[in-house]
C-alpha cells in the first residue's frame, strides 16, 4: 500500500516569506483543527493548536494558540524551536536554523530538527471525532538527555473572532496531580492539558503576551494586533530515544484517557490506510494518495446540529456534511454537491455520500437545498439558484457508483417538488420564463449564481435574467428527472418534463451563441440586455451528463475557453481583455472582492474543463491528464499536502484564498481518476 510522504526539505534556507507562507493542517472529522506555518508563526486568527468544534451556539473555537518551544542543552546552551513574531517589525525565525525538514506522513506534520550532533522530531495529531490534539517530541539521536520547554498561551474566541478582542478577566488554573484545567469565560468549556513524561514540572509564570501580530490577516484588511495570556511554562526531560506528549483537549479526562499518547499515532494510521485502501484504484498511487487524505479533511459529522442527528438516527441513518474550505466556510449546499464525486464517491464512501444526499434533501425548503450553515447555527440559508440544481447531478453520480434505488425513491417526491417549484417560482426571483422555458433568477441585493461576491451592498457580479450555466444545470436537471420518473413510474408519466427540456434546449440553443465572438454569453435577459463577457461558466453546456449545447458548436466553445481562460492551476473566471478584469487576487476585503470572479483563477472549474475536453476528443486521456500536472507542485505551497481555493490570473499563478478547499481537492482527484488510462467509463455508465 501506498505510504504518502511529502517533504519540504531545509526550509530555513529559504526566504522569510516563503518560510511563513507555507502551512499545514489538521483535522479531526468534526470540522474543528489544528494549523500553522511552518516556521512555528501564527500569521492568520486561524492559526492555533486546538480550534476545537462545539455544539451551537458556538461553532469552531479557538482555544489553544500557541506553544513556544525551546531546549536547554547541557551546558547551559538554550535553543529556540519555534518561531514568534510579536509586532510588525520584529520576526524572529530563530527556530529556522535548527529545522533541518519538514514533512506529511500520511498527511500528519513532522518537524525534524538537527541541533549540534542531535536529532528530534515533533508530531502533531488529532484523535478522529474528537476536539483532542497530542503534540510529541521524540529525541531520535543525542548521547545526553535535554530539557524541553513548553509556553502554551490561549485566548479562548470563536475562530474567526478578532484578535484584539479583550482576554476574559480572569483566565483560572485548576491543577489535580498531573492534569491541568484552564477556564476562560462560562460559556466556554475548560481546555484540559496533560503532558506525559520524566520529570514533569509547570512554573508558574503567568502574564499576557502583548502584540502579537498576525500579517496574513493584516495583509488581509483584518484586524491583526492581539493579546495572548499564558499560566506559564512545562519543563520535561527527554532521553535519546523517548518520547513526550503534550495533550490538550475539550472533551472530558474519561476520553482523553480512553486513547493513550501511544496508542493514538497507531490507530489513525490504520484510519487513514483503510482511506488508501478503499479508494478508487487509479487513485492509489503517490498523488492520488495525497489527495485521498486531503478529501478527508472536509467531511465531517456535524456537532452542532443535534435534532438533525437524531432524526437521522431513528431512521437508521446518520449525519454527514463537507466542510466547503478551510479556514472560514462552513458546510455550503453548492459546494457539497460539486464536490460529491471526487470527496465520498471516488473515496469509497458510499454509505457516508447517501447520508450527505438524504440530509440535504431533508433541509429543501420552496424547492431550494441551503446554500449555507452559518457557523453556530443549525438552520441553513437558501440563497442559491444552482445549489439546487447541483444535487441532481450529485444524485445521479450516487446512483450510477451505488445502484441505491431506496434513496431514489426515498426524494423522488422531493424532486418533483423542486421541479415544481422552479417553474411556478420561487424565492428570490427564480422562475421559469413560460415564453421560452428558460430559467431566471435574480433579486436586488442577493448574488444567487456561484459568482457570489459581495461587500457590504454592493453584489460585484449579480448576473439577474438567465444565466447560461443556470440553464446548462437546468435542462441536465429535467434530463435526468425524465429518466428517473420513467424508470421509476412510466414513460407517461414523465412526458411533461421531456416536453419541459426540449422547450428549454431549442431555446438555450437560440438565446445563448454568441455568433459574433464564437461562444456563449454569460447571461441573456439581464438587467443590461445580453452580456458577452467572456466566462467559463459556457463550458457547463457540454460538461454535465446531458449537454444542452449543440454539438457542433462544442468544439468552437472549447477552443475559446482553453486559449483565454485556460491556466495550469484552473480556468480564469474572466477573459484578460475585459475592462473589469483584475489579474490578482490580494488585498483588503473589497479589493479582494472585486476580483473574486473577475479574472481569479478557480481550481474546481479544471474538473469541467476535463469533461467537456474529454467529451470532444473520447479516449484521449493522457492528454487531459496535463491539465492536472500545475496541482503536483501546488502540493508543496501554501497548505502542504491540499489545494487552495483560488489563484492569481497571471504568473506565477499565486495561490490565494482558503489554503484548503474541497471542491479543488475534489475536483482534481476526480479527473486524476477519470484519466486513468486503464479505465473509462462514460457518463451513460458505459
């Protein structure tokens, strides 16, 4: 079996920013996570050792930020582990010149340091389903033991919270033989710590740590100057060839001790090898390993949603999400049907994918699955015109890998619904045009097409009247209610939705060519006429299973998608030669905004790319597969080991956003499977 490493070899040789850029995250199956940089810095409010996930109304906390780490060597010699910025101007990456590598194992972090003749490694984990991490050292080498200092230092806050938020007065320690208990304000739970090891003592030597500076996040726009406060530090020694382990955790001493710090390293790597082990065999090689692991990351029981849970389990079901990116999203409707494939179905988690179907349909509302869980919350958000229109894909690909009729059944009713309401209307604008079968959307002040940026008032890219891959998504979507309905009642039965979708594919095919420049226009009916914006949401028309697109017309459409929006990372979300087109991704909120769908490179869209590539030229699939080969060394950027949610439009092709986002993850691992040249299946199942 596969054993997945990715090394990062002597970064402390290489420039500061690149040092602190680079970063790693763990998770523990309940959305909540462990991150940092590389270099030990917390630039990003996201950044802590424990952000752990907890029932509504709190969501994800941060409860542990940091642990400063230093050896004394004998002699007297003091050695700085990791690495601590307090102001803007003062960034000491003392602990790069003792970091000889760093790596993922099986997607887990080690650090390697290599110290005047010896050797130690640091491992983090999280125990599955639990608001736990352990951090060990291990002294590999060295003929003398050393003396490990240990500086925890929290501010309890919601994880996107403001870091200069005031610390609760007081922060209180409670100690009880070797356990440690820290509480800040009562709606928070107690942060439980416990190191084991020789010679353990914690000096008290409590105090606030003033200007602590977060430059991701200033850079960002965001509030970025903050306070921490520490109780004071743990000393233990460490023999060559011991091990120590520090646990901090949420849950109660019962289950942290239930899994002991020499147990828990052994039995997530049989978790994540029964992962490598049930993946789709194209799948099971280096890269396809790597991403394997990184779609772990984003599905995820949802703690706070207890009546959800148990409505699921009295049925016999139970209660799955996805996580759309980290840090900052939450579960979002759009993003979990888009990233269905290649995170639970390609993964081999069909049991969890038929959970993840049956709750969201549960949650349909006017005819409409939720666009979003805000954090804390337990009901969802419907503003969305393609979420919806999603889950039918997202049902049909469950269908076509499982062969799970029940569920089929179980929301066809649903599904009629939902077709019923979107041609009567529904909420916020989206209906039926009678006239021509074309669906419309739009109200003032909501972004309802996945083109959602907005700030404050303004909706940078509303796309109001038919947009085309609303349509695309549309026409796929009766196509598929046809076939379903026939099969499942009667040819008869279904002849008002092909009567539907044939009004609907005439009409697409007459609104949507744009003659004049050879390809689609972006939306027809707008509140501006017909916008010719060059955008890749035309590729949409012959990239689902049911192309609406005429077929002559999809090589013309390729052709100008691959020379003006195609890049080695994804598809640009606007042509270079449009006066609204912005080539980086960066800067405060509204610049970042502004640029969001107006030229930034999205890694998901390489996904349809593929498929309509493919669709154009069958059985060419190494060539499609060098579309994928720009994400190989993205591996190495910002979250080692996952994919960021977008990228710069021009070179370098900086990666921007969330360091991890489910749908690129799921996206290329899909296609890395679908390219597989020892295997192909179309999408009729052939």
């Amino acid at each position: 079996m596969i054993d997945p490493v990715r090394r990062i070899e002597w970064p402390g040789k290489q420039d500061a920013e690149t040092f602190l850029r680079q970063e790693w995250l763990v998770t523990n199956g309940l959305g909540g996570y462990a991150s940092g940089t590389i270099a030990g810095v917390p630039t990003r409010r996201f950044h802590g050792l424990l952000v752990a996930a907890l029932p509504a109304p709190l969501g994800r906390t941060m409860m542990f930020n940091h642990l400063s780490e230093r050896l004394w060597l004998t002699g007297g010699s003091i050695i700085q582990l990791s690495c601590d910025e307090c102001s803007a101007g003062s960034l000491e990456l003392l602990g790069a010149e003792s970091l000889a590598e760093f790596r993922l194992e099986m997607g887990l972090p080690v650090w390697r340091y290599e110290i005047n003749g010896l050797t130690l490694e640091k491992r983090l984990l999280m125990p599955h389903l639990q608001n736990t991490v352990h951090v060990t050292y291990q002294l590999l080498s060295g003929v003398e033991p050393v003396r490990l200092e240990l500086r925890p230092a929290f501010h309890f806050r919601p994880h996107e919270g403001r870091v200069s938020d005031p610390l609760p007065e007081p922060y209180t320690l409670t100690i009880v033989e070797d356990r440690y208990e820290i509480r800040g304000r009562p709606e928070y739970p107690p942060l439980r710590l416990r190191l084991r090891g020789r010679e353990v003592a914690l000096t008290l030597d409590w105090g606030v740590i003033k200007d602590q500076f977060y430059r991701a996040e200033a850079r960002r726009g965001y509030d970025s100057q903050g306070v921490l406060w520490s109780p004071g530090y743990f000393q233990v020694t460490l023999n060559p060839g011991e091990d120590v382990t520090l646990i901090a955790s949420t849950e109660s001493w019962p289950t942290i001790f239930a899994i002991s710090s020499h147990e828990a390293p052994p039995a997530e790597r049989v978790r994540r090898q029964r992962l490598l082990s049930i993946v789709a065999p194209p799948a099971q090689d280096e890269f396809g390993a790597e991403l394997t692991l990184a779609a772990d990351q984003f599905i995820i029981v949802p703690v706070g949603r207890i009546e959800e849970t148990a409505r699921a389990q009295a049925v016999g079901d139970d209660v799955r999400t996805m996580i759309a990116g980290y840090y900052w999203f939450t579960d979002w409707g759009r993003d979990t049907m888009i990233g269905l494939e290649g995170l639970a179905l390609i993964t081999g988690r069909f049991t969890e994918a038929g959970w993840i179907l049956r709750t969201f349909a549960h949650y349909v509302r006017d005819g409409l699955i939720p666009n979003m869980f805000p954090e804390g919350e337990t009901e969802g958000r419907y503003h969305t015109a393609d979420a919806t229109l999603w889950f039918f894909h997202a049902l049909d690909r469950y269908l076509r890998a499982t062969g799970d009729r029940n569920t089929l059944r179980q929301v066809l009713p649903t599904l009629r619904n939902i077709i019923r309401h979107h041609i009567e209307g529904t909420r916020f604008g989206i209906c039926v045009d009678p006239r021509d079968g074309l669906l419309s959307q739009g109200a003032e002040g909501y972004q309802l097409t996945w083109m959602d940026a907005k700030c404050g008032d303004w909706v940078v890219t509303p796309r109001r009247g038919k947009a085309v891959e609303i349509n695309a998504l549309w026409y796929n979507a009766l196509r598929l209610m046809a076939e379903w309905v026939s099969e499942e009642d009667s040819v008869a039965a279904a002849q008002t939705i092909i009567e539907q979708s044939e009004m609907t594919g005439r009409s697409f095919n007459d609104r949507f060519w744009y003659a004049r420049g050879g390809y689609l226009y972006d939306v027809v009916d707008g509140e501006h006429g017909d916008d010719a914006s060059c955008r890749p949401n035309q590729i949409l028309s012959f990239s689902l299973k049911y192309p609406v697109l005429i077929e002559s017309r999809w090589r013309p459409v390729l052709d100008v998608v691959t020379d003006r929006l195609l890049t080695p990372v994804g598809l640009r979300s606007l042509a270079p030669d449009h006066p609204d087109y912005k080539p980086m991704y960066d800067g405060d909120l509204r610049a970042r905004d502004a640029a969001y769908h107006q030229g930034t490179v999205w890694a998901w869209l390489i996904g349809p790319f593929i498929d309509a590539w493919l669709r154009t030229r069958p059985d060419h699939f190494q060539e499609a597969r060098r579309f994928l080969e720009g994400f190989k060394p993205h591996l190495s950027e910002d979250s080692v080991g996952s994919i960021s949610e977008v990228f710069d439009a021009e070179p370098p092709f900086a990666p921007r956003g969330c360091v991890a986002q489910a749908w690129s993850v799921a996206e290329v691992l899909r296609c890395y499977v679908k390219t597989a040249q020892w295997q192909h299946i179309d999408d009729s199942g052939r």
